[in-house]
C-alpha cells in the first residue's frame, strides 16, 4: 500500500505577489543604457545598478532599481501589440508628479522617458517606498482594531484625493468634464470588443443597457481608476496609506466611480480575491459597507450616496471588460503574468453577476 505525499499548502496571495524576482527573459532591458539614461536625468543617481522585477501586477511591467545608496522603481510600457490608450505610464508620471505639489501619499515621481530607443518602450522612475502591501482583504496577522483603522485609513485616503482641487494641481486637461460614466462604458466596450474570444450574452446585454441607463454627473474629480488594497502601500507598522500606486486608470471623472468600485468588495464573494461578502466582519473587526459609506460621506461633505445597484453593475461589467483585456492580451503575447490566463474563467460569471445588480437596478 502506498501513502500520497502531502499536498503543498496552498500559496496565498500575499507570498504569490510580494516582493521582487530577477527579471523574465520577455521583459529584460539593456541595464548598461538604462544606467546612462539615470546618470543623466535622475537627481542624485549613483550606480551600480541592481535591476530586479516586482512580482504583483499584470499590465505594466515594474522593476525595482537598486544602487548603494537608493532604490527607486521603475515602470514601462510592455513590449508588443497593445490595446488603444491602455498602459499610459506617461499619464501615470503626469498624476503623480502633480500630487506631489500637495503631499498626497503618492511616491515622488523623478522622470518619464518618452524615448523608446533606451529600453525599448516608455517609462517612468519614482521614488521605491518602503512599507506594507497587503493583499488578503481579510488583513491575517492583523488585530480587529488594526483592521478597522487600516480600512478607515483606505477611506479617508480616496476621499482626500477626491477633494484635490484638479485644476490647482496642473490637471484640468488630464480628462473632459462630465459624462464621465457614457465615455468609460464606451471605452471599455470597444476594448472588450477589441480582445472578444468568445460571445458571453451579459456582457453583449450590459453593453447595450448601460449606456441607455446612465446616472447624471454631479461631480469631476481626479479618480484613481483602480483603487484597492494592493494598490497602496502601508506605513510599515502604523494603520495609515503612504502611498497609493497603479494609476495607469486614472483620469478626471466622476469620484462615484471609484468609490462604488472600493464598495464592490462588500458584495463580492469570497471566491473573489477583491470579495468580503462570506467573511464575518464583525469579529474581524472590518468596518461594515454603512460604516465605510457614512465615512466617506463626511470626509466628502455629501449628505448620502444614490442607490448603489446601477454602479455595481457598471463596475463588475467593467472588471469584466478589464479581465478580457488581459485575456486578448494573453492572445497577442503581451500579457505580463502567468496568473493573467486565468482571467478567461473570470469574464462570464463577472457579467453574470453585473446583470443580477442591473435586474435590481430596472434593467
């Protein structure tokens, strides 16, 4: 009789995405003209170079650039066919140097690139800062109350960004004005069109509802696009945000967006890796969606939110479009993880259940 050999436990998120791993043959630059292009263009740069890549993160390729006496981080455009005004990191570099201007947590932005002789695509180099990102929305290893602040801090933090004056900043032109939701459901239809490997008839139905069924804007803001637990990183021991990362989706549009998008995570199984809706929050010490809405509500001066099914069913739908894109992407051999194949099994049930929130929404 043999005995099977245990299984391996299983990777958790926070293993599988943290930290560093030298750099994948696909996405290997010229380090020698890298260093050059520093010398000349980075304050304060002094070599040896070290380039290592992160680990986390499926769309644009990041490398972490360590010298004796710094480390920074450097983000590019992946090498390839790549979709219509996706992988902005000139856009990226834009947002975060101007709330630089008004110490919003962001790391400080050092230089963009637009020259793609260097390492073969655009880049920028900001500042490497040192803290905690986490991804388990379940926050293991931390105390309830640790918990309550940590979600507090990501509020207080998306609201704060919410009330930056875009125009004192150096943003009016960063996006148009009003009928923010028209223009992003329109965008995310064409690239799902664009990245389309089989018909999924919600998606197909979504697509024709949405833009019919629109809430009227009632305000611009600079919107991060993308705003999660591990697009942010924590002070090392505080339960406080030092800076916020990823804004290859920001733009100016209607801060309900991303606030609905954070909110998702309260109705989103815990099947999801972004889904709080089977844990017990209470004992965990994870403030509920009431508290998280009243919260944000009196950091933004709003007396309350609008019913929230209509943006649950934008959002998932454009979470949607989002994983198919990564799917087209894994098509076209452009995709930058080995996790981005299995977003083809997450695109139906994604509709699926946007449809659910648009029937509760009158659809």
């Amino acid at each position: 009789m043999t005995t099977a050999a245990p299984s391996a436990p299983p990777v958790s998120a926070q293993d599988q995405f943290s930290g560093t791993k030298p750099v994948e043959e696909r996405h290997r630059i010229d380090e020698a003209a890298l260093a050059r292009w520093l010398e000349a263009n980075v304050e304060g740069y002094a070599g040896p170079l070290e380039v290592r890549q992160f680990k986390g993160g499926q769309s644009n390729p990041t490398y972490q650039l360590v010298t004796p006496g710094h480390s920074y981080v450097l983000r590019r455009k992946p090498p390839g066919k790549l979709l219509p005004s996706a992988h902005a990191v000139d856009r990226e570099f834009k947002v975060i140097s101007a709330l630089n201007k008004v110490n919003y947590p962001v790391a400080k932005a050092y230089a963009l690139c637009t020259d793609d002789s260097v390492i073969g695509t655009m880049f920028y180099v900001m500042d490497n800062v040192e803290g905690r990102i986490l991804w388990d929305l379940s926050l293991p290893g931390c105390t309830p109350q640790q918990r309550t602040d940590i979600y507090n801090a990501k509020v207080t933090t998306l609201a704060a960004l919410h009330n930056v004056d875009y125009k004192a900043v150096g943003l009016e032109d960063f996006g148009k004005p009003g009928n923010y939701f028209s223009r992003q459901i329109d965008r995310w239809s064409k690239q799902y069109r664009a990245s389309e490997t089989e018909t999924i008839p919600a998606m197909d139905r979504l697509m024709e509802w949405l833009p019919r069924t629109v809430p009227e804007d009632d305000l611009t803001t600079i919107v991060h696009g993308d705003y999660r637990l591990d697009n942010m990183i924590l002070h090392p021991t505080e339960s406080r945000v030092i800076a916020v990362l990823d804004w290859e989706l920001s733009t100016l549009g209607n801060p309900l967006a991303d606030f609905t998008y954070f909110m998702m995570q309260w109705v989103m199984p815990g099947t999801e890796r972004s889904g709080l809706a089977d844990l017990d929050l209470p004992s965990l010490g994870i403030p509920s969606l009431e508290d998280m809405v009243s919260l944000y509500c009196r950091e933004t001066g709003r007396t309350g939110l609008p019913t929230a099914d209509w943006y649950f069913a934008y959002n998932l739908f454009r979470l949607g479009a989002i994983c198919q894109g990564i799917v087209g992407r894994v098509r076209d051999g452009t995709a930058n993880s080995p996790q981005a194949t299995a977003m083809a099994a997450r695109v139906a049930p994604l509709g699926e259940n946007a449809w659910r929130f648009a029937e509760k929404a009158g659809a």
